[in-house]
C-alpha cells in the first residue's frame, strides 16, 4: 500500500466508466437522443488504436472524430469501443482504446471530459465480436440506401479546453 490514495487517477477511470456506459446504452439504442452529438478526441499512436493508414497518415499524433447522425456497429468493450463512421462517403471502422481518449465533449448540453494521458498496462484484449448487422442481407434493409448520408466532420477541440 503507498502512502497516498490516487485520487487523480480514481477519477480519470470514472470518467472513463461514465463515457464507457454512455456508449454502451448509445450502442444499444443505435442513435443518439435529441440534438445530442460527442467530438472525441484520441491519441491515434495509442496502443491498441486501430484505423486505416490513410488516416493514421493524415492524422499522425491526434485524431477528433464526430459521433452523431450516422454511425454503424457500435461495439462497447470494458477497455475500448469499436465503431464505422462516414469519411467522405467511404464507411471505415475505428477501434479506440479508452486509454487513448484525450477528450470527449458533447456541445449540445455543454459537457466535456479532458482525460490525462494514461499509461495502459492492459492485461488480454478482448475480441470485439462481429456486428449481427453483417448477418443481414442487402434486401432485408428498408431501402434507404438512396438517403443522403453526411461526411465525418474532423473538428478542433481547442475552444473546449481550459487554459
């Protein structure tokens, strides 16, 4: 036993359970309430973080992404959470550790978190399992294929953050 609590590091992993269970009862909706959206902001070179080259390239050190009108297979994990955004039309799939989040925000109730950098000793990683959704076939879906679908919008977080 040291001779201090952590007070610090107790609060960052209940910020990270809040934002955890938040996903979670999101994933299981399939959308968003309201006018709710979330910029979440990460660490693209953190371990266990796995995006497509092309964005890695662009985005080499930090990463903001958009979670509001569409998304795909939200999978919530104990210590990452898995999802399909919309990048100019092209759907890909992010994995993103918890520990590799830098902040998450939801400006519509002006709510945000600001996590320090966090030194993951992760023990096994779960397999995030397949989304039912691939299970379904082309003509099971309800046709709106044809539906305008909005481009991921990569923001700066910097009017949220406290000097």
């Amino acid at each position: 036993m040291t001779d201090s609590i952590p007070y610090g590091q107790l609060m960052q992993n209940a910020m990270r359970g809040l934002m955890r269970d938040l996903l979670r009862d999101i994933g299981k909706a399939g959308v968003l309430p309201g006018e709710h959206h979330f910029f979440v902001t990460f660490d693209t070179n953190h371990p266990g973080v796995d995006i497509a080259p092309w964005l890695v390239e662009r985005y080499p050190e930090e990463m903001s992404v958009v979670i509001q009108h569409w998304f795909e297979d939200l999978v919530v994990l104990e210590d990452r959470f898995s999802i399909t955004l919309n990048f100019g039309d092209q759907p890909e799939p992010l994995v993103i550790p918890f520990g590799a989040i830098k902040a998450f925000v939801d400006p519509s109730v002006e709510f945000g978190l600001q996590f320090d950098a966090q030194d993951d000793q992760e023990a096994e990683i779960e397999t995030i399992p397949e989304s039912p959704m691939v299970e379904i076939a082309d003509d099971a879906l309800d046709g709106d294929d044809d539906a305008p679908k909005k481009d991921a919008e990569i923001v700066s977080l910097d009017a949220f953050r406290k000097t």
